[in-house]
C-alpha cells in the first residue's frame, strides 16, 4: 500500500495538481489572457503612430485603471496626465443562454421510483388476481418485470441524472461567463438580448423554476430593473410630471448589477402564440418588455462642450410587430409605444448630441446571403386543440389558425418604417432635415445564435431594382444591408446608415461568447457627438469548463485517497508485508 500511495502522490504532484491549477487559471483568468476589454475612447489616445493593436493594449493596461476606480484607489492617477479614462457607458451585452429545464427530463410520474413502484403494484395485481398461476408463470412474470427494470428503467434513471448534472454544470457554465467578464471588465450596465430561457410552452411553475435559476445561479447578483424605472408613456406622464433624466456614471454606477432583458421568443412566443399570460410572467420575473430610458452625461467631465449630450437606451419588444398576431391588443400595445416615443421622447434628428441605443430580439431585414440566417417566416397551419395541450384545468388555445408561427428577421416593412425610418428618422430623400441621416445610434439583436454585423445603408444605385424604381416613380433609393468592416463605413459616409451587431449565442456550443461595448461623447468642436466601439469575447465551449472542473475534481479525490491510505498507515491498518527469511545454513543443535 505505502508504494501504492508513494505512486499516487507523484502523479499528483507533479502532473495532475500542476495541471489542474493552470488550467483552472486560464478559465478563470480568460478575459485578462485573451485581452478582452473595454474599448477605451479613442479621442484619449494618441491619434499619430496609434495603431488598433496600440489601442487594445491601452485598453487591456488600463482596466486594473477601473477596479482602482471603483474601490476608491485614486492615489493610481497621481501624477499621471496621460492615462485615457474608460468610457462612461460600458456595456456587458450577452444573448441567448437559453435555461433548459424539465421538458428534457422525464416527468414526474416517469421517474425511477415510480416507475418502480408501478412495476410492484403491477406484480401485486398480476399474481393475486390468478389464483391458479403456475410458479413457471410467476417466475416469467417477475423476470419480465426484472429484465424491464434493468434494460431500460435503470438506464433512464443514469440519462435523466447525467441531464440534471448537465444542465446544472450548464447554469454554472453561463454563470461564469457573467460572473468572471463583470468581475475583470467592470461594465456600467448589462443586457441580455433575449430567449433567457428555453421555451414559451412551460407551465407556470417550471417559468418560475427557471426564473429562479436565472437570478440565482447565472446572474447571482444581477436586479430586475424596478418598474419604477421602466414606466414609460402616459402613465409615466401623469405620474412624474416630465421626462427624469438618469446620470451617467463612470465609476461605481448604480447600474451596474441592473439586468436589462429582452423579450425573445422562447420567453414569451411569437406575434401568433404570445398571450397576455405569458407576456405577463415574462415582466413580472424579468422585467417589463417595453420600455426606455435616458442617462444624461456629467457636463464637468466636458470640457470642451455646453451641451448637455443623452444616451436613449430603448428596450423593444419587436416580437409582435409583424403578423398576423394570435392577440391584436398586444400588437396595438408594441406600436402604440412605438408612436409615443417618437411623440413624446425621441429628441429632433438634427440633435447630434443625442445617441439612441436600441436593444431587440429579432434581427432587421437583410437579404439572403448576408447573415447565416436568411429572411424566413412559417405560419401556424391549423387552430390548437386540447390535444396539443399538456395542461390542466379549461383549454385556453395557444396559438390561432394562419398566425405567425416563427421568423428569423422582422419584415422589410417593419424594419424600415418602424425603426430605419421610424425609431431612428433616417430617409433616403435628400430634402428631409439633416439630409435624412436621422438620429446617430446602434442595433443590438439576438436570435441569431451564430451572430452577424452589418450596416444598413440607403442605396442610391437602382440596377438591381428597376421593378421598384418603375412601381414607386420618383423614389430612387432603397433600404439595403452589407457585412460591416471598418471600410464599409467609409464607403456608406454621405449616406443615411446605422450598424446593427447581432451578437453571437452565450451557449456553449457557440463558444460563450459576449461583447463589450464602450460608449463615450466625442466634445472635440470638430466631432462634438457620441462614438463607439464594440469587442467580442469567447469564453470558449462549455467542455473546457467542464474538463477543467473534472480534473479539480479528480485530484481533490486523489488527495483524498492518498491522505486516507497515510492515515491507515500510520494506524497500522495498513503495513507493509513481511518477507520470510530462508536461510540456507545448518540449524544448531542443542
């Protein structure tokens, strides 16, 4: 045994422990070795000879700059005129974990012990009923029962066991991609852009178990935005009397642990299976669906400008904008605030001190090609029946006949009158104020799991729609979508154009990825308005975390082991075995 735990010892020692360590600081550590940071705000860098690469490593180098801003260290700026500031928006964007639950799971009366407790009662019945059963017959019965209980429920119980570890490793997974990028980058506010959890068809409680699951074990830590906060249109109106404009903070922001959700399909449904009660557990759990807000910018830390510049952050719930809807109210409600932004709280298009942010589910209209999803809608080709309900109680439908079913991307009428032309009062035509370029602003989507980024662009070039040009007469200009790279911004200047980021899934199989985007307001005379810059973050697929966790694992129980068989030693339980001697001289004689 003593060489046993000698043997075991050294591999620990010199490989597994060594191992486990470094690996697990890797995980750990990941956005600090991969350089993942806030984009720090370029007009604090040195323009001549400041490369992109320069600038990441600015960025990189001065987020320790923020941990000693937040804990009050700022004896770190003494002395020190040329350290650029972070941006004072800074924005952790997350999309998709998608919490899965029990309909992975067998149900409750699928479980081991039930199942094992019906095969008795079965037994029970079948065995007293006959009262001239042969023992050969009883016997077959018991062995069919057994052979049943081996061959597939027990190897149930193992799948239904390993899925409840996997989709509690899962919650741990997502947690430590919030968890870890909150910790290092320090971001201001923080959103999920939708499908927070699996399905729209669970039952209530399942909803309220995963909800659980998502402030608890994923956003430990994160707050639902109050509705306080959210209230918005007319009954904000009456209550608070004129718009409250929120501050700004660089440090230490009182958004920082807020959760922004938005609404995504597997949460509340599409147009033609949302409810009211489904849209009504979706806000009182996460938070209401529609919604926005304005921070206004500290004016002392301008010093170059006397106007005051405002962030609009816009949560839409785009999800029932196109049709036909199973609800029409819920539909009315979406452009009803829709119309009451635009009424009440956009600021003029000619205001470039303002920046909109828009945070949806469902991407824009692109054409196919540009993005791995295409334009695609289905609809509902028949009416829901109680046979399609699992549910208890009187038959509520969750869906109508002819009603959309699902959509990859809004429609080309709704993405351009209600948010190109509309949200952001962009226009092709010439003579509209400002030329048409409407508000300055930025579209963050979900949905897409495998991501996309793009510039959406009026394109005055009519060859590839004479049809149109011929339909419309006098409009000579047409909405249209390109894969956005730093040259594709200049090659749409002059033009009306916003970027929309559709970010890639946090779920493992997309790598867990995330994005940091910084925020800040340019008040040289010359730029005077909002800039930004976003960065992508992968943590990597969830494998690595589970291997790393795995080999933690192992080696605590192999120091384990080891301890134990150390402890029997010096017990005497365990000791070495005693060799017998042979002599091969003559024995003396006495």
């Amino acid at each position: 045994m003593s060489t046993l735990r000698t043997v075991l010892q050294k591999v620990l020692v010199t490989v597994l422990i060594p191992l486990s360590i470094s690996s697990a600081l890797c995980l750990y550590l990941y956005p600090v070795l991969q350089g993942c940071a806030f984009p720090l705000p370029r007009s604090s860098i040195p323009i001549d000879g400041t490369t992109r690469e320069e600038s990441s490593r600015l960025s990189r180098s001065w987020t320790g700059n923020s941990h000693g801003a937040d804990w009050n260290l700022t004896t770190l700026n003494v002395g020190r005129e040329d350290i650029p500031e972070s941006a004072i928006f800074r924005l952790l964007v997350l999309a998709d974990p998608q919490i899965e639950g029990d309909s992975s799971l067998p149900s409750p009366e699928d479980k081991f012990v039930p199942r094992l407790r019906r095969h008795w009662m079965n037994v029970q019945s079948t065995l007293l009923s006959e009262t001239s059963i042969s023992l050969q017959d009883a016997a077959a019965i018991i062995g069919d029962t057994a052979r049943m209980i081996f061959v597939e429920d027990i190897p149930s119980a193992f799948r239904a066991a390993r899925k409840r570890l996997d989709l509690l490793g899962n919650d741990y997974y997502l947690a430590h991609i919030y968890r870890t990028l909150s910790w290092w980058s320090r971001p201001t506010h923080v959103t999920v852009l939708g499908d927070l959890i699996g399905s729209q068809w669970v039952t209530d409680e399942e909803f309220e178990n995963r909800g659980w699951r998502f402030w608890q074990r994923v956003f430990r830590g994160g707050q639902r935005v109050d509705d306080d906060t959210t209230i918005t249109g007319e009954t904000a109106r009456k209550e608070l009397g004129s718009e409250e404009l929120e501050t700004l903070q660089r440090y230490n922001s009182p958004w920082a642990n807020k959760i922004i959700n938005v609404a995504g399909n597997h949460d509340i449904g599409y147009a033609g299976d949302v409810s009211r009660a489904r849209l009504k557990r979706f806000e009182r759990v996460f938070g209401r669906a529609n919604w926005d807000v304005r921070f206004a910018h500290p004016l002392e830390d301008l010093q170059n400008s006397t106007a005051r510049p405002t962030l609009h952050i816009i949560n839409l719930n785009d999800l029932t904008l196109d049709g036909p809807a199973m609800d029409p109210s819920i539909q009315s409600d979406s452009y009803t605030y829709i119309n009451d932004i635009l009424a009440h709280r956009s600021y003029p298009v000619e205001d470039q001190t303002s920046f909109t942010l828009l945070l949806t589910h469902v991407p824009l209209y692109k054409r196919d090609g540009i993005c791995i999803d295409g334009p695609y809608f289905t609809f509902f080709d028949e009416e829901d029946t109680p046979d399609n309900d699992s549910g208890e109680g009187e038959f509520i439908p969750r869906w109508r006949k002819d009603a959309l079913r699902e959509q990859n991307h809004l429609s080309e009428h709704v993405s351009t009158n209600g948010i190109l032309e509309g949200l952001f009062g962009m226009s092709g035509d010439s003579s509209a104020p400002i030329g048409g370029m409407g508000r300055r602003g930025l579209i963050l989507t979900g949905h897409d799991h495998e991501g996309c980024d793009v510039v959406h662009f009026v394109n005055r070039d009519q060859k590839h729609d004479t049809h149109a040009e011929s339909e419309e007469g006098a409009k000579s200009w047409h909405w249209d979508a390109m894969c956005y790279s730093p040259s594709s911004t200049t090659s749409t200047n002059g033009y009306p154009s916003i970027r929309e980021v559709t970010l890639r899934s946090m779920m493992g199989e997309y790598g867990g990825n995330a994005a940091l985007l910084s925020l800040w307001f340019d008040a040289d005379p010359e730029v005077n308005q909002w800039r930004y810059e976003i960065q992508m973050c992968p943590a990597g697929v969830q494998h690595i975390w589970w291997a790393v966790h795995g080999l933690a694992v192992a080696c605590v129980i192999g120091l384990g082991v080891v301890v134990g068989l150390r402890v029997l030693e010096g017990l005497g339980i365990l000791t070495q075995p005693v060799r017998k001697s042979h002599s091969k001289g003559k024995s003396n004689k006495h």
